[in-house]
C-alpha cells in the first residue's frame, strides 16, 4: 500500500471548526507520487473517510473531493465540504471513539485511489463533541443543585425584583393598569376586546359599527334617492344591500347629458352599433311614469351612468348576493332559473293591478316591488310583455352581442338568470355604492 505524505496530521482538526451546519475541518496534506515526487500543481482526486473502534473500523462517513496543489505540492480542503458525502459529519457521536482518518488519493485527478493513509484522530474538534455531549440540565431550575435560597419557585417570593415594566429594560409595552401613551404600530393575536363607547374619544368595536352602519342603510332606504332630473325614487334594504324600490325613468346621464330615443317608438335597431336609447313602452309617457323606461345595455353601460350619484347598475355577481340572501340554495350558478325557491315572488308587487294574473308566489317580503315594465325588442320594433314580465339589466356582458339580465314571470315564483341581445330594451334597478 503506497502511503500517502502528510504535512500537517490530526492536529489540524482543532483548526478552522465552524458552529453553523454544515461543520468543516480544515486538512492539508503533501501529495507525493508512488515514486516519491512532490505532485505539484496538478488536480488530485481525494477520498476521506472517518473510521470507528481501529484503522478497519467501520466507516461513519465518507466524502469525495477533486483539488489543486500548489507549487509545494500541498493540498488543502475542507472536511465537510465534498462534492459527494455519504453520512453526516455534525452527527458523528465522538465520544464513541476511538476513530481514525482515511485518506486515499489518485494523483492523477481520478477516483483511481492508488496511495492510502491512515491515521488515529488524537483531537476531537470541540464544537462538534460540544454539539453532542450531553446535557445533565432538566430545563428545570428547581432541579439545579447549589442554586441561591432566595428562589424557592415562586415569581411573587423573589426579591429586589423591579416594580415596573421600565425597570427591566423595557421601554415600549402595554400595561394592564394605569393610562399610558403607546407609539407605533401594534398588532395583537388572538382576541381583542372593545367595549361600548362611552366617552368622546373611546374605541369601539366591530359589533358597534355594525348596528350604526345597519342603522345608516337603514335611514338611506327610507330617504330614498333622486335622478339628475329631480324624480324621486324609493329605496329598500334587503340583506346588506340597498336597492331601489321603482325602475329607473331618468331620460338623462348622471352629467346631465341626454340619453337619446329613436324617432319614433317603433323605429328598428336591430343594425345599429353600440345603439344608446331610451324609450317608455309603446312611446307612451305615461308608462313611463307608472313602470320606468327601458333602456338599451350599452345605455346602461355608458361611463356617464344613468344611476344617480352614489347608486351603480347592479352586476351578475350583486343579483346573485341578493338572491342568495332570499334563499337560493347555491352562491352561484350558472342555471338559466332557481327552481328551488320563491325568490321571484320575494320581489314581486303583489296583486294583479300591474300584473297579470296569476303573479305568482307573489309575497313582495320587503318592498321591493319589481314591476312588469315588459321590453323593447330590437327588431320589429316590438314592445312586448307588459304586465308579464320584469326584465332588469346586469352590468355584466355575456359575449360580445348578449349581456346577463334578471327574468321574473307573472306565471313563475322562480327568477331567471339569463342573456338577452345588447340592443333590446330593458328595465333598471340601481344599487347603492
């Protein structure tokens, strides 16, 4: 067996132990050939294993390397640091020695390993024994021996103990007594408690707002709300949302802007791109005053809003919290109708003044009272189904010629999601922002 010339031993074990994983031991060694020449400058291919019990001892780790010599032939590496490592240096036991170093090499760069030494490990790196020797503390200061009689266990027993948060060096926290001034931003864990505000400048609590903001939407649907052009409009609350209580009739944008009607009721659209119009059923005014006008989607749609200030043409997703809130048993679906529930009749006027016989399941729970203003149809210049239908629009597009609208029938408790051409005439109900 070619034995290898070693420089520096064992005794460079003691020398460059890192605490943090993972731990290196720093090795030098003199390379020579089976000749005995200096290999000088030259790439060695170098295996390590640490040995237990003797020098045939079984291997607790191994670890491959590949490195330089310099112009004296020394080679220098970490332990720790091999390109291939079989086993854990840190979680070697050293106190379960004795072991011995390995080390093989092929001067010619490869995993040849022609020349062998070995050598007893005589200094155990301290860090590493240190990591593994064992700990005779519990974690319990009552199982100490020799510790000072002023401590028997007890917090309130130990004295000369500071009085105040301050006297522990702690100049920023939040006391249980006393007034204090608090800077900064704090975040809590958990639960915080709030009472009731008595005081001016009190804190309140989430449940507190609530019934202010219930009590605030509340008085908002009593007030109701005004168009740009001054009509009047009931409001209702249902759920969290506060909605309008009659179909739209403005014949003006929020910016005063008119909203333009074809030259006569009748006239067809069914050609016209993006066509912005309102009309009042058959052309009739009086129509207009008792089930709002019908407006096409891209008139709804417009950035100059036809809602008054503060109220927006309801989307998809908003007539669906609304009909989950009445009872639809699913958040969403993309069923054409809700079979399952009276919602429609929920929202729908009672009686058969406006409606046609039979309304239906109509209950009108809460004010709502959705009205059967009928449509405009793009084509044929058709105004259908007033007294049977309530059709309002969504701000939502299905594609790129239909949008998503709401159905009620006055033969039918169910409501209808489904989608209509852009350019039909339908009624509008605005939600509060």
């Amino acid at each position: 067996m070619k034995q290898i010339f070693i420089l520096l031993s064992l005794c460079i074990f003691s020398a460059s132990v890192f605490s943090q994983v993972p731990e290196k031991i720093n090795y030098q060694a003199i390379i020579r050939n089976s000749t005995g020449d200096l290999v000088a400058n030259n790439e060695v291919g170098i295996r390590i294993q640490i040995l237990q019990g003797s020098e045939l001892g079984a291997s607790e780790y191994v670890e491959v390397h590949t490195a330089m010599t310099n112009e004296n032939g020394l080679l220098t590496i970490e332990i720790g640091t091999g390109s291939i490592r079989l086993g854990i240096l840190d979680s070697i036991d050293w106190s379960a020695g004795p072991y011995f170093l390995k080390v093989e090499t092929d001067p010619t760069g490869g995993t040849d390993y022609t020349i062998t030494g070995i050598s007893q490990i005589l200094s155990i790196p301290y860090a590493f024994y240190a990591k593994k020797a064992g700990n005779g503390f519990s974690g319990n200061y009552l199982d100490l021996s020799n510790k000072p009689d002023l401590y028997d266990g007890t917090w309130a027993n130990i004295t000369n103990k500071p009085s105040t948060i301050s006297g522990y060096g702690i100049e920023d926290a939040v006391t249980i007594s006393d007034n204090q001034v608090i800077s900064g931003d704090k975040s809590f864990n958990g639960t915080v408690t709030v009472n009731n505000p008595i005081n001016a400048n009190d804190a309140v609590n989430k449940a507190y707002v609530d019934v202010l903001l219930e009590k605030i939407l509340q008085l908002q649907a009593e007030l109701g709300l005004n168009d740009v052009e001054g009509n009047h409009y009931k409001a209702v609350k249902i759920g969290s949302q506060v909605w309008m209580a009659e179909n739209l009739k403005t014949t003006k944008f929020r910016n005063g802007d008119s909203i333009k009607t074809t030259n006569h009721a009748m006239q067809d659209i069914s050609n016209e791109f993006s066509p912005k119009y309102q009309w009042a059923y058959n052309g009739d005014e009086e129509n207009a005053n008792k089930y709002g006008r019908l407006y096409t989607w891209y008139a709804v749609t417009d950035d100059r809003n036809v809602c008054p200030t503060g109220w927006h043409l309801p989307s998809d997703y908003e007539w669906n919290e609304l009909q989950v809130y009445l009872g639809m048993e699913s958040e969403y679906s993309n069923l054409i109708c809700d079979e399952n529930n009276n919602i429609s009749g929920i929202l729908k006027e009672t009686g058969t003044s406006n409606w046609l016989t039979p309304n239906i399941g109509a209950t009108d729970e809460y004010g709502f009272k959705a009205l059967p203003a009928g449509y405009r149809r793009r084509f044929e210049a058709a105004f259908e189904y007033q007294g049977e239908y309530a059709c309002f629009w969504t701000n939502n597009e299905y594609d790129y010629d239909y949008a998503w609208y709401r159905h009620l029938y006055n033969n039918t408790a169910n409501i209808c999601r489904t989608y209509n051409y852009k350019n039909y005439g339908f009624s509008v109900r605005c939600i509060k922002d």
